[in-house]
C-alpha cells in the first residue's frame, strides 16, 4: 500500500511510498535527523529502508498525524527521535497505551460535520492534550508500535533507532481498508476590542499565563499566516509582580513539568549551541555577538545600580533580516533595571506562541533574573513580558477554551486607591484615597458628573472597581433625591 498523506503533505519527507515506518523527529529538523541516522550507517536508501515517511510532531499536528496513520494502515511501527520540548512524545505514547476519555461540561463547540453529527471532546489520558473524539486507539491496526528512541543529538538514541530498525519485521496480517476521518472545525467567535490595548498584570506567572490566554481566546483576531489560521494579538504587555516557581502539581496539570521548566532554564543560561539548532536565547545573550552579555550587564548594574543602559539584545538584524536566514528568535530583547530597589526584568518577543510557549520562556527569564540578581546584591523584582504579536493556533483553540472556561471572579485591590463616598450638605462627596491620605476630592448632586470627572482623571484601573463605583454613586444620588441615609457598602 503506498503512503499517502491526507494532511501536512508538504512537510512530510517520503522516503519509501511502501515503506510501513514512520520517523517522528518532534522538535528537531527532519534533514538533521536524517543525516544523523546516515551518519550512524542506517540505510535510507528509497529502495531498501523500510521507513516511509519522516516528520517532525511539535505538538500541534497530532490531529493530522493520527489521521494520516488512519489513512496508510501499513504504517505498523513509529520511532520518535528528536527534542521533546513540548510533551507530545508522550500524550502520543499514551494515546495508544492508555486512550482517551471525554471532558465534561466543556465549553470547547465543534462544527456539526457534513452528515448532522456533532464531534465530542476528548482528553488523551493521563494529559492535558485535548482532541476531538472523532479518532480512537481501538480504530488503528492492532498492534501500533510506537517507542520513544530519545534526542537526535544524542548518540545513544541514534545508534537505538539502528539497532530498532535492523530487528524490524512488518506485520504479515492482512490490511485493512484506509479510513479518511474528517478534522473537525471549532465553532469560532472572539469579541471586538482594541487588538493593541490589551495589559495583564498577576502576582504569580500561573495566574498571568491563564488570565493570558482568556484574554487570546476571547478578544484575539483571526488572521492567516503561512503557518494556518491563528487568533492573535498585539502588543500585549504581562507583568508578574512576584514571579516564583509554579506549583509541581498545576504545572502537571496544564501539560507542563518541573523537569521540562529546569532543562529549559539550564539552555536559556547556556552559550552552547547543539548542531540541529539555528539558535538558541542563550547563545544569542552570551555568544552569537563575540562577547557575554550577561557579564557586561552585571558589570554595569555591579558600578551603578541605577545604569539604565542594561539592555541586551538578540535580534541579528544582519543575519535575520536576510531572505535566506532560517531560524530567528522570538525573544529579541531584555532590559534590566533596579526599580524600588529590586532587580526588574523588561523582555520583548516579536512573536509569542502562548498556549506552549510563553510560560516556558517566563522560566527561562526568571533564571536570568535570578542569576543577575545573585550576581549583583539585589533581590529579584518583577518581570514584564511584551509580545508584539502573540497568537493561539485555531487548531488549539479547544485546549484554550478548557483553560479561558477555568477564570473566576478573584477581588484584588485596585493599585490606584480607592474611594470613600458619603453625602454632605446637598452633595454627593466623594474622596479619592490612597493609603488613608485623600488625594482629590470630588463634589456633585449628578453621579454621572462625577462618574465623568473621575474617568477623566483616570483613577480606576480595575474593571470590578469601576463597577462597583458605578454602583455606589447612583445609590448616594438616589439616597440624595429620597433624602435617606446614604451608607457605602
């Protein structure tokens, strides 16, 4: 049976059309993995390897990948073999050993298929990776093997993918029929706002990242890119204000792991730079330029606390301006600055992946706090993350739509102060506060005159404050026309 690909036809490299192997290279380039299979004296040769097809899997594509396996039941063996960054060796592993289950009371909605039914929601267990129920381990031919050989830079998993591939033997039973099985379409609204407004600010980097994608998920706005359909925003600017490890277990509970967070931070700190990357944060910060940024930045801020010229860059613009750069970096810049005498940390993405990868990098960026802070006296402050354009792939947006559907209602103060309202001689008197010191003072019969004045200052900067505001005001102004004692709440 000869492979054929219903989907990401033209990132799939076919070696043999009737070959009954396929080669996941996750993270890492296919042509890397490749040459270093040959490298090793695996015999590629279209005529004589038993390898169909190689392809890499990053996490969003397994919809297409189980539908591609579906179509070409030949396929009998997968071997991944590349840098699992984003877990999907794993939900693929479980996928096949453990199944899926549904997810009750979801807010995720697919489009009703062509027939009238409606495709459900579905967890791989074990994970936090959703997919429609459309596609189920028990539909695949009997048995589907699938073993994790390891990183492609590493020599051991190299030389296993050989030693798997010599003691391969294809299934001898019977085929059976291809399956072509519908990729569903999410039922996809946002609603209209500024797409450049948009600011979050949380104590801890969890909350920010949550809080983060309700706000893609509800006000994002499709576009297209090369790369398929996304919903996205610009400029969006996050501040954590204590940022510190997440909780192990939320971290779990979202598809992310302790041990993931720390390998990350060790090569987001590293100058190394493995031979199947283009590039990587830390050899931008501390070698791509001839020189140690880091060291530079902790010099300055070690002579003057307050330098204000601690910026470090990793943008080339050389080398990622040109037409045939392959690989730039999303994180183009960070900024250090003691602020209330705390180290602070500015950094600016041109773009920013935020369902997979802006919490990561938010663990990269705190290691890089930590470590200048260390190095300089100062205790770590806050962070700020600026995403010039920041997107969720529509083909997750049902994995978005689990975690916005999760936001509750949580009372914090308002940074800017508060108000204090009473009634005094005709008049609606109403204190701007900070601290127990009344700032301003405003006075009027109308609450709408003052809902106006106070807007005008812009003294509000918390939604549920405005409201509630909004609230006491047109109590105070019924109270004054009822001549009834007016109590704040």
């Amino acid at each position: 049976m000869e492979f054929i690909p219903l989907y990401c036809r033209d990132q799939l490299k076919v070696l043999n059309s009737n070959g009954t192997v396929g080669i996941i290279t996750l993270w890492s380039g296919v042509e890397y993995v490749i040459k270093r299979l040959k490298g090793a004296g695996i015999d590629l040769n279209p005529e004589r390897t038993p390898v169909a097809v190689v392809g890499t899997l990053y996490g969003n594509g397994l919809r297409e990948l189980l539908r591609n396996l579906l179509y070409n039941p030949q396929i009998d063996f997968l071997i991944l073999c590349g840098r699992n960054r984003s877990g999907s060796a794993e939900q693929l592993i479980a996928f096949f050993e453990k199944g899926i289950e549904p997810v009750q009371n979801s807010s995720v909605q697919y489009e009703p298929l062509p027939d009238g039914s409606k495709p459900g929601v579905a967890r791989i267990i074990g994970t936090s990776r959703i997919l429609d129920d459309l596609v189920r381990p028990e539909m695949f031919r009997k048995p589907l093997k699938v073993v994790f050989a390891g990183e492609a830079q590493d020599d051991k998993a190299i030389y296993f993918v050989r030693k798997l591939l010599e003691e391969y033997k294809p299934e001898n039973s019977s085929l059976p029929p291809r399956l072509r099985v519908p990729l569903p379409s999410m039922r996809v609204t946002w609603y209209p706002s500024n797409p450049r407004m948009h600011s979050i600010w949380a104590k801890d980097p969890l909350t920010a990242w949550k809080d983060l994608i309700h706000t893609l998920y509800h006000f994002g706005r499709p576009v297209r890119l090369k790369k398929g359909p996304r919903r996205e925003l610009q400029n969006v600017k996050v501040v954590v204000e204590d940022p510190a490890p997440v909780d192990p277990e939320e971290l779990s509970k979202y598809g992310f792991s302790v041990e993931t967070m720390k390998k990350y931070q060790r090569e987001f700190l590293s100058e190394l730079l493995p031979e199947d990357t283009t590039y990587t944060y830390g050899n931008r910060i501390r070698a791509h330029f001839g020189f140690d940024q880091i060291e530079k930045v902790t010099k300055r801020l070690r002579k003057d606390s307050e330098d204000r010229k601690s910026y470090v860059v990793l943008w080339d613009p050389r080398r990622d301006l040109s037409e045939t750069a392959s690989g730039r970096p999303c994180l183009v810049s960070i900024f250090f600055r003691k602020f209330e005498e705390k180290l602070t940390l500015t950094a600016t993405f041109r773009t920013h992946n935020a369902l997979d990868a802006w919490l990561v990098n938010f663990y990269g960026l705190m290691a890089l706090r930590d470590l200048v802070a260390s190095n300089t006296d100062l205790p770590g402050g806050a962070i700020t993350i600026i995403s010039h354009s920041i997107s969720i792939d529509e083909m997750e947006i049902d994995r978005a739509a689990i975690i916005a559907g999760e936001k509750e209602f949580r009372y914090r103060l308002d940074p800017m102060g508060y108000f204090r309202i009473s009634i005094d001689n005709g008049e609606i008197i109403v204190e701007y506060r900070a601290d127990d010191v009344t700032l301003k003072t405003y006075r009027g019969k109308k609450a709408a005159r003052l809902q106006h004045e106070i807007a005008r200052d812009g003294v509000v900067s918390e939604i549920s404050h405005a409201i509630y505001l909004g609230r006491q005001l047109e109590r105070a102004e019924r109270c004054l026309k009822d001549g009834t004692p007016f109590v704040q709440d």
